[in-house]
C-alpha cells in the first residue's frame, strides 16, 4: 500500500501541503475523538498550566494548545512512540 500520493510533491511544491486521503480509519478517528474527550475531562485538569495553551486565559473552552500529551497520557504515548 503506497501512503504518499503520486502528485504530493507538486501539490507541496505549488500549496504547501498535500492530502493523504484515508490515512486513518474511521474507527480510528472515533477512538481518537473518544480519547481526546478523555483527556479534556481526566487529564487536561493534572497537567502543568505551562503546557496548556488558551486562546482566551481562563476560558477552558479556548483550548489552542497542548504541550507534552504523550507523557502525561498512556494512549497519545503510544501513538508517537
């Protein structure tokens, strides 16, 4: 299975960036989507506020930024490591 597409360089060359379509499975997506729900409720809260970035100080709503997922949460360390 070829992951990059034929005409990535081009279209990094001329956009800046280039699709890979269907990289993750839907179901992946939804663990995904599950899993940062999780962490927004669970984890977020324990984490040091220098690795958590808002839009708008404060306001939980804003988050920008996280910083460090992977240590701080067993399923984000496994998908990089």
């Amino acid at each position: 299975m070829k992951f990059i597409p034929e005409n990535s360089t081009d279209s990094f060359q001329q956009l800046g960036f280039f699709v890979i379509e269907k990289f993750l499975s839907d179901a992946e997506v939804a663990q995904i989507h599950s899993e940062l729900s999780r962490v927004q409720k669970d984890v977020i809260p324990k984490m040091p506020a220098s690795e958590v970035y808002y839009d708008q100080k404060g306001d939980r709503n804003s988050l920008k930024q996280l910083q460090r997922l992977h240590v701080h949460d067993d399923f984000f360390n496994t998908c990089i490591f």
